[in-house]
C-alpha cells in the first residue's frame, strides 16, 4: 500500500474507485459522508480514540477535537509517513501515528473512548480475532464506527471474488461476527456496497474474548514532533496513559 500513499486521497484516485464500486458523487462528497458517520457515532466522545488501519489519518484527521485525541495504527510506513505530513500541513496535533498491526495492538486494556475503521476490515485476514482485539483496547460501552464492503456484483466485488483474502460481509454474518468479538447494537447503514455500521463494546464481555498477548518488537509513532522508535514492552501495558496510551518509553529501542 505504500505506493498508494501520496494519491489515496486525491480526487482522481477516490473516482475511480467510486465508479468501480458502483458508487455515485464525487470524491469530496463520499469522504465528507463518511467522515460525518464517524462523528455522528462519536458525538459527545471525548478523551481517546482509536482509528485502526489508518492509512494517512484520512478520517483521524476530520475526527480530532481539543478534546478529542486520536492514535492511528497501520502497517504501512508510507501511509503513516503521508499522515505524518498531512497532520503538519492541516496543524492537527490531536493525532498520534504509529505502525502496528491491528491483530497486535500495542495498547493497554480499556484505554480507548471509541474506535473508527475505514476501508479496511474486509482486509483483516481473521475478522473475529482482530475485531476481538479492537474491542480489548475499548472501554465498556465505547462507541465503534466502521466503513466496509458487502457483497454485490460490482467490479469490485468481481475482484474480491477472485482473491480469497479479501472480504465481502453478508450482514447476517457480520453481526455474528461482532457479537463473538464482545459487540453489540449493530447499526448497518447500506449505500450500494458501501457499508457502514456503528456498534458497541458490551458492557459485559462476550464468551471467547481474549487479551491478545504482545511480545517485545519495535514500532515507529509519529507525531508533530517527528519519528520516535519504540520498544513494545508488555510491562508498559500494566500502567497505560489514557492522554497517550503508546506512552513513549524513553530509552530507544536497541
């Protein structure tokens, strides 16, 4: 993904992608739709949030309040870089980039306010494992906002069809899925095969939900300040900072 990075948000790229879907309206018009889903469902969210798999904080950046911080993980360091520079450019300092892999994340238990997923769970190798990782990090009841594909008969859905390891959700599935990962109040909305939902954390967690464990690794964070290397320790998940829940050790990683 990282050669998508400087052209994901351009008009011209978001368009094409738009007509392969079977998608009407412009570029602008479908990032604000979805960018104002994922406000609606946060509205009156302050405190942490979490944006999994955020390429160049597409929506992380429209999402961010003074009271409102959010930490965007992906797996591409092209991505995270583009972010980096667009988070500079827009002066969004409420938005904190690190690469991590949504199945890992490098966060305390219950630190997260609400969580955003845009354009990527249908890519998630296991559905329920990184969903039931998502719901570890969020506090009991904390908000989920989710942008995906479902099946139909668009170019894309022939493409998915043809590469195994992407999803299409039937909707029926998807909330079985989530209420094995800990969710509940599964609120689809669908526009052709745009799909997007807000769910949940139950209050009381689902049976089957596990604590992924985290061995020592590195993974960069980037914020205003720059590119900082850090070494996950499972220790520093014990004494989570809900201001910073990477909570940045201060030795480097070897």
């Amino acid at each position: 993904m990282d050669f998508l990075a400087p052209i994901y948000e351009s008009r011209l790229f978001v368009s094409i992608l738009l007509k392969l879907s079977g998608i009407g309206g412009g570029s602008s018009r479908f990032l604000s739709r979805i960018a104002s889903f994922h406000s609606k469902t946060l509205e009156g969210i302050i405190g942490s949030v979490l944006d999994v798999a955020c390429g160049p904080a597409t929506y992380g950046r429209r999402i961010a309040t003074p009271s409102r911080n959010v930490y965007g993980i992906d797996i591409s360091i092209g991505m995270l870089r583009q972010g980096k520079a667009y988070i500079e450019r827009d002066n969004v300092p409420a938005v904190h980039l690190a690469r991590a892999r949504v199945e890992e994340l490098p966060f305390e238990n219950a630190v997260f306010d609400g969580v955003i997923c845009s354009g990527s769970l249908h890519l998630f190798p296991d559905t329920v494992l990184s969903l039931r990782e998502i719901a570890r990090t969020m506090k009991p009841g904390a908000p989920l906002s989710v942008q995906t594909f479902i099946a139909g008969k668009t170019m894309v859905n022939r493409f998915v069809q043809k590469n195994s390891w992407i999803h299409t959700f039937e909707l029926v599935k998807l909330q079985q899925y989530l209420t094995e990962a800990g969710f509940e109040e599964f609120r689809p909305e669908v526009d052709g095969i745009v799909l997007t939902f807000s769910a949940r954390k139950a209050l009381s967690p689902a049976l089957g939900t596990c604590s992924a464990q985290t061995g020592g690794r590195v993974i960069l964070i980037f914020n205003c300040c720059g590119i900082f290397l850090y070494r996950h320790d499972p220790i520093l998940r014990t004494s989570p900072s809900l201001h910073n829940p990477f909570q940045r050790k201060k030795n480097l990683a070897r």
